[in-house]
C-alpha cells in the first residue's frame, strides 16, 4: 500500500489528494508516479477506473512552472468528453498549486477556445482534431511544452486519429517527457509508443487488481426475444440506485431506451450519432440522479468516469471479452461494490466463455425473475417509501382522513392493501417493440486458442493457447434471481 504522503509530493499537491478524498494511491499510480517524476518516457497499462488520470496528472502538475504564461503540457484525449473528465480531474489537483488548465474540444465554440487559450493555461488537453485546428491557427503554440501525454491510446486508434496525432507531435519540442496511458496495449500501440517515446519503462497492472474483484458477475441465459421483459423485471427486483444498459449498436440504444420510457423508467441513451450537447446533458443528468437507466453504447461509454454506478446489464454480449471488461468497470468504480449481468442468447453460451477465460473469473447463472418477484420488488419499494415516512413523522394532516377511511371499511389490511396498490408502480406489460439482433456468429474453431486473445487488430484470436477448453461444469444448485438479500 502507497500514501501519497511517501510519494514526495509537495504540499499543494497532497493538500488536493486529500481533499478530493484519496486515501491511498491505485496500484498503476503507486507505480508510475515516481517514474514519471523521475522524468521517465512511460507506457501505463491499466484497467479503466484505476485512477490512470492522476498517475499522469500529479507528476505533471508538479513539473508546471506557474510563472510562466506557457503551454507546457499537452494532453490528448479520444472524445470530448473525456477530455473535459480529465481537465476537470486535473483542475482539482493543481487548483491549490494555482495551474490553469483547458480543455479544447470539437462542437464547442472555437473563438471562446481562442480567447481562453490567450489566458495562458499551463496545461491542455484535447481532442486531435481540435488541437490540430488551434495549431493550424496559431491559437496554440506548443513550442514550450515538456511534457505529452496520449490517454485512452488504445481508443485514439480505433479511432483512426494517428496521423493527427503524429502532425501534433512535429510541434512539441523532440526534448521533452512523453507518457502514454491505455487500458489495454495492442501491438500497434506499443509500436507508435515505440516510435515517439525515447526508451519508455512499461509499467502494467493486471486488470484484476481493482476493479473486477468487487463486481458480482452474472449471466442470464435469454432468447432474444424475451431480452426486454427479462431487463424490465430485473430492473424492478433490483431497483438498481444508477443503472448502465449496454447494447450492441445505435438502432438498440435508441429502441431501448425509449421502450424502457415507455414501461415508466428514466432512461436515456447516448452513442456517437448524438450531438455533444445531447450526450453532455444526459451524463449530466446521469451524475445527478435525475436519470436512473443510461442506455449505453461501448464506444459512447467507454473511458468515462460515471460513478455511483450499481448495475450493468450487458442487453447483448460483447464481441470481445475486452469491451466486456470495459463496460463492468464502469461499476464498482474506486472501491465501491456493484453487480453485472450480462446477457446471453443460448447460441452465444460460446462467447460467454471466452469471456470468462479473458477475466479468470466465472460468471454465475441467474434466473430471470418472474413477473411476481418483479412485482414484489416494487411492493417492497414501496413498502420501504412508506416506512420511512412513518419514520419521518409528520402525518397528522393525514391522520383524520386515515380515521375516516378506517371507520368507513374497518378493515385495515384491506385499507392498507389499496394503499400499497396505488402507490406501487406494478411491472408494466405496455408492448414495445425492440429489433431483434442476429446472434453473434459461431466460431467453434476459434476458442481452440492461437492468439493471445487481446489484440484489437485480431479479434477472431481468441482464447489463451495451451489452455484447457471450458469444461462448462457449472454448479447448478444455487441459482441467484435478482433478488436483493
Ligand atoms: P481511468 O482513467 O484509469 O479509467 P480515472 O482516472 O477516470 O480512471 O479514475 C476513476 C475514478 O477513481 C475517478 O473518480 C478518480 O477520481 C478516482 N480515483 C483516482 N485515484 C484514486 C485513488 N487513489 N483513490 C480513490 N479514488 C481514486
Ligand atoms: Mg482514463
């Protein structure tokens, strides 16, 4: 276990620690941080939510000069969002260092940009594509900056964003520190990394380290066809406090969420066809609670820190195991407990596999709750709303009509019942219509092992050579429902 304390931070630095309530660094952090203040080039590899943004922003606000006016850090980042998750991370750790950071995206007003750039931040992070334009424009002069750092790298690269990349780098000074962080290290990154870093250390942290250990993992075995009330009926028994719904492609968000609207959840979806403003808005939205279902495509969620998440429900399976542990990171995040379940048609049980030997961990079988529990659940729910009314007093303006009532039927379960009824949102039956997706294709041959069945540039390699195939010799007798304990 690291303190920050025996990481020779100075003491602004270990002032906003504190503050935003880190009692001990992540594994990834405890091991980059003092490489990265040694001055060392850097390859960290960790799993998303392991705190990979303070591993590179502590060592780097240490290093700014806050009496210069200049850039002297860049970092680049795949989405806008991320971009502004990492500006608003680093703006809590330099605040009481007094380093001015901005954040520079695409969709966002660029003469806004401009007049924020003349402020002199020490410190940008941006998408390619903009900092490109403010380069291009002269409104960013990166001729000062030490330090580069490239986030999310694995993602920059499905994304296609090597050459802009590439065209930012001829800007910076050749002298400098450069660190790359990704969640997961495809051979084409570890060879761009290669080229622009000088002697890199790789630093890599096993993806079981943090997250995975605190997430309950679960699948349901489910005809397409009954994917929808299946979620509809979980998401009432487990009255989920914020719920990620993960679907395969655009056309799913969209119907999803509108049929979970439709049955009377708060939900909302966000993939990449949104605008900026919609998608910022509903993660917004998200983070304050106003809605409880967000219906998520890998690509719209991926890298965000969304926390407080409690449920992932995986509608479809993913391709590859290494979206799956993508999306369970985003629950159980900085220590907190969550549950995922996933999914699973019967003729996918195959990938399910292959997803487990990615994780080394079973996922446990759950059956689907019936419309009873379902209603249950939400009995409970409102058995829990009106204990806690009792609780919180205050009824006395409601005591007469309650005597009244009492006095009329004098039967008070019956009283009681009715009330219970008209407050319980019974598991609604409204049809809604949902497209069906084909099952993914089945590839026996292909967990017979080969590849190391990681590399985004592969994906029909699955599965560990030399390992043993999964035997599927599941212990049947308990079988969890959704129930909550
Ligand atoms: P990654 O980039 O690895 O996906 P983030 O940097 O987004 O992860 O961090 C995930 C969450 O964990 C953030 O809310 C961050 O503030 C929090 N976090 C980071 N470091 C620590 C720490 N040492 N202790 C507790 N929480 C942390
Ligand atoms: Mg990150």
């Amino acid at each position: 276990m690291t303190k920050f304390a025996d990481l020779n931070l100075s003491p602004a630095l270990l002032k906003a620690v504190n503050r935003m309530g880190f009692e001990e660094a992540t594994p990834i952090q405890a091991k980059t941080i003092p490489l990265s203040m040694a001055g060392k080039d850097l390859i960290g590899q960790a799993q998303t939510g392991t705190g990979k943004t303070a591993a590179f922003g502590i060592p780097l606000i240490e290093k700014i000069d806050v009496k210069s006016q200049h850039v002297q850090g860049i970092i680049i980042a795949p989405t806008r969002e991320l971009a502004i998750q990492v500006s608003e991370e680093l703006y809590k750790i330099g605040v009481d260092a007094r380093v001015k950071v901005l954040a520079v995206y695409g969709g966002s007003d660029i003469q806004r940009q401009i007049r924020s750039l003349k402020k002199g931040p020490h410190i940008i992070v941006g998408t390619p594509g903009r900092i490109l334009d403010h380069i291009n424009r002269r409104t960013l002069k990166l001729g000062n900056v030490h330090t580069l750092i490239l986030d999310e790298a694995d993602e920059m690269l499905n994304m296609g964003f090597i050459d802009d990349i590439e065209a930012i780098l001829e800007t910076v000074p050749e002298e400098r520190q450069t660190l790359l962080f990704s969640a997961t290290m495809p051979e084409p990154i570890r060879r761009i990394a290669e080229r622009f870093m000088k002697s890199p250390e790789t630093v890599r942290v096993q993806a079981k380290e943090m997250t995975v250990p605190l997430i309950e993992q679960f699948f349901v075995k489910v005809p397409e066809k009954e994917k929808f009330d299946v979620l509809a009926r979980l998401i009432d028994v487990q009255s989920p406090e914020l719920a990620i719904v993960f679907g395969r492609t655009k056309r799913r968000v969209d119907e999803l969420s509108n049929a979970l609207t439709v049955r009377g959840y708060t939900a909302e979806g966000i993939h990449g066809d949104l605008s900026q403003a919609k998608r910022l808005s509903v993660l917004k939205k998200f983070k304050e609670g106003k809605v409880d279902v967000l219906v998520a495509t890998d690509v719209a969620a991926r890298g965000l820190d969304i926390s407080g998440v409690t449920h992932v429900y995986n509608y479809d399976i993913p391709q590859d195991p290494e979206s799956y542990v993508h999306r369970i990171g985003r629950t159980g995040r900085a220590g907190k407990e969550g549950m995922a379940i996933t999914f699973v048609s019967p003729r996918e049980m195959g990938y399910l596999r292959i997803v487990e030997q990615t994780t080394k961990k079973r996922m446990q079988p759950m059956r689907p709750p019936t419309w009873d529990e379902a209603l249950e659940g939400q009995q409970r729910i409102t058995m829990e709303k009106l204990e806690e009314s009792i609780k919180e007093g205050n009824l006395d303006e409601y005591k007469s009509v309650a005597k009244d009532l009492l006095t009329e039927y004098d039967d008070a379960i019956t009283v009681i019942a009715a009330a219970l009824k008209v407050l319980t949102k019974e598991p609604d039956k409204t049809p809604v219509h949902i497209t069906e997706e084909k099952p993914l294709p089945q590839k026996r041959e292909s967990f017979k092992g080969g590849g190391s069945g990681r590399g985004g540039e592969n994906r029909n390699r699955r599965g560990k050579s030399g390992q043993q195939p999964y035997k599927g010799n599941r212990k049947p007798q308990r079988r969890p429902t959704g129930r909550r304990p």
